[in-house]
C-alpha cells in the first residue's frame, strides 16, 4: 500500500465515527432543556449533572488510554460502545430523574472509552498517516455532529425517548462495525517492564512536551468554551434570536467540511510543523474573541466564528497526531488518554470561570478572559515547541549511533 492510500479500516472506523457522532448530537445539545422542561430540574441542577458528566468523561480518557496499553484499545472501545448503548437504552425506556441522573453521569464515563482507543487504533493501524488519519476522524465526527444537532429537535418534537434510543442504536452501529472491520486484534506494541508503573510517563524523553502539550489544548479549550457557553448569553442580550446563534454553530459544520483545501494548502505552505499549526490555530481563536467586545452587528459574530473554525481545523487534528510522535513504544494509549483528558478538562474549567467572570463583569470582560486563556495556551505550545526540538535531536542522535 502507498503511503497516500487510506486503509481500508481507517475508512471503515471513519464511516462509524460517523454515525456515532451523528447519534451523540442528537442528544448532547437537548440535555440541559430534557432536566429542565422535562423532568421538572433547575437549570442548577442540570448543570452540576454536566459537570459531573464531563469530570467522569475526563477519568475515562485517562483510564481507557492506560488500560488501552495493556489489553488493546479494540477491547476498551467495545467496552465503552457496550457500556454505552446500555445506559442510553436504559435512560431511553425509562426517562425519569432516578434513572436519567445516574445513567448520564456514567454514560460520561463510558463515552471517554471510545474516543482515545479510538484515536490510538488511528495511531496503531495507519501510523505513516500522521495527522491525516485524526483529520478524517475529526471532519466525518463533526459532519456527523452536524447532521444529528439538525435533526435532533425534530426527534425530541415526537419524543425525548427516541433521542436516547436513537443515540444508543448508533453506538450499537458502531459496536458492529468495530468488530467486523478489525476482526483479529491488532498487534500491540508490548509496554518494556520498567514502564508498567504510570509514574514512567513523567520520566520519559518526550514528558515534557506531552506535560506543554495537554496544558496547551487544555487552555485552548479553556477560551474556546466561552463560545458555547457564554457567547449565547451575550448574543440574547444584544437582542440576537437563539436560531441566529445557532446558525453559527451550522456554519461551523460547513466550515469544516468545506474549508479543507484552504486549511490543507496553509499546512503544506507554511504550517507544515506541529508548532506552527498550534501558533496559527491559538492566534486564530484570539481573534474570533473580537466578536465579544461591544455591541457588534451580527457580521461580526459570522467572521468571528469562521476564525474560531479555522483555528480550530489547525488545532483540534494536530494535538492526538502530535502525542503519537511523542509516544515512546507501549504508551501510545497512555499519550492519547493524557491529551485527551486534558482537553476535557478545559471544557470543564472554561465554562466555570467563564460564568464567574461574566457574573461579575456582567459580559463585558468575557473577551479578556478568552485571550488569557488562549495567551496561556500559545505560551504553552511554544514550551511544547522547544521541547519537541530537542526530542527530535535525541531521537535522531540515537539513531546515528
């Protein structure tokens, strides 16, 4: 096989993605109005419900990434597709608080189970891929987000149980196609003895750019939930509709899909480093953040969100690539978990300050904080980019020997 040619399985586990993601959005933006108008719970409550789902999510990418090491990250995604469909199918059959509560809270869990074995089969089956194997993943996902955040409020106008039934057949899809596009396991780098104790990771050459690299993606995340978060709060209050604001968020699915030749051309032309498409990406989203200061026309918010996409396009595919090449043999699980729970940790921790500082500033500072929390991230890929650098000379000094 060339390496230009896609495998056959990337394209196999990319088309499920798909549909997965495609039943996860049917769900994930209907939550917090399923507790509220629903079930009858404050908007308190239903946010301490996310929260705790996101911590839950954030545990299971650090464990799934770990256990992925040692027992396979096929066994540990059919576990989280299993575990998953089962609490969705739960929830969907008996859409009530004692059961929805508990069920959602796992269900963050269990979901951290696909994502980052997932990403490390990307990394274990097509590794001369690079970073195009987690760009495929990345633009069908968020094709699929697109297509299941339109349809998920015609589905909830029948019935909120078809949300949750609809959400647990996808990953049931998904379960199918997993077992039938890798049959056997794939063969598994064995972790050397000395790093079966998970303090090995801080002691390994590349600890210090992974260390930069998840605080990078975890301040990243930090600034860029103030758009999912925030943003809307802001745009209500200027008088903007929600379907305007949710226009955006269409936009950004089409942005993805169909600016892949422009972000493509800027990587092959000038990003063509890891480092440069973090710099790029982090001074992209600073500039979406303009959109917040003062009472802007809603043009402003268009050409805020096509920024913040286009950073995003950089960004988002380059972190997992750059934690495979950071990965020493037997810890490619372990880099991904570690990213990827960083990531989620941003989600949790952005919105949190985000609804203190607007709180207090009443909206007016929200900008400010992004571009602290975007600054924090830039500081932190250039510390990334040195030590990448001087990974890169070990590497290649231990190879002319």
């Amino acid at each position: 096989m060339r390496k230009s040619e896609i495998p056959r399985t990337i394209k196999i586990l990319v088309a499920g993605g798909f549909i997965n993601s495609l039943g996860n959005a049917l769900m994930w933006p209907l939550n917090s109005l399923f507790m509220h108008n629903v079930l009858g719970r404050t908007l308190t409550e239903a946010g301490i419900i996310i929260a705790l789902q996101s911590g839950m999510n954030l545990l299971g990418q650090f464990v799934s990434g770990f256990l992925a090491d040692f027992l396979g990250a096929r066994k540990m995604m059919l576990l989280g597709l299993t575990g998953s469909a089962l609490i969705m199918t739960l929830i969907g059959l008996f859409p009530i608080w004692p059961v929805y509560a508990p069920g959602i809270i796992l269900f963050g869990l269990m979901n951290g189970f696909v994502l980052v074995p997932l990403n490390t089969l990307v990394q274990t089956i097509w590794p001369q891929g690079g970073r195009r194997g987690f760009n495929y993943l990345y633009v069908f996902n968020n094709a699929g987000n697109a297509v299941g955040t339109a349809l998920g409020g015609l589905v909830a106008q029948i019935s909120f149980r078809w949300v949750f039934l609809g959400n647990s057949v996808s990953f049931i899809i998904y379960f199918i196609v997993v077992v039938f596009a890798i049959r056997a396991p794939v063969k598994v780098q064995k972790m050397p003895e000395k790093h079966k104790d998970l303090s090995a990771v801080l002691h390994a050459p590349g600890s210090p750019a992974l260390l930069a690299l998840g605080m990078g993606i975890l301040f990243v995340w930090g600034g860029y939930s103030q758009w999912t978060t925030i943003v809307p709060v802001i745009m209500t209050r200027q008088g903007f509709s929600l379907p305007l604001y949710s226009f955006l968020w269409t936009l950004n699915g089409i942005f993805i899909v169909t600016l892949q030749p422009l972000t493509n051309w800027i990587i092959r032309v000038w990003a063509c480093s890891f480092r440069r498409q973090f710099y790029l990406a982090c001074l992209l989203i600073a500039c979406s953040f303009l959109a917040l200061r003062g009472n802007l026309p809603y043009a402003a918010y268009l050409l805020g969100m096509l920024s913040l996409t286009l950073g995003e396009m950089l960004i988002l595919p380059a972190v997992p690539a750059a934690a495979a090449f950071l990965a020493p043999q037997g810890w490619a699980g372990t880099y991904q978990g570690i990213v990827g729970g960083a990531g989620s940790g941003g989600r949790i921790l952005g919105p949190v300050l985000g609804g203190i500082v607007f709180d207090r500033s009443h909206g007016s500072q929200i900008w400010l904080l992004a571009l602290v929390f975007v600054s924090a991230g830039l500081l932190a890929f250039i510390f990334y980019g040195l030590s990448e650098n001087r990974l890169r000379r070990t590497r290649d000094s231990s190879l002319n020997i």
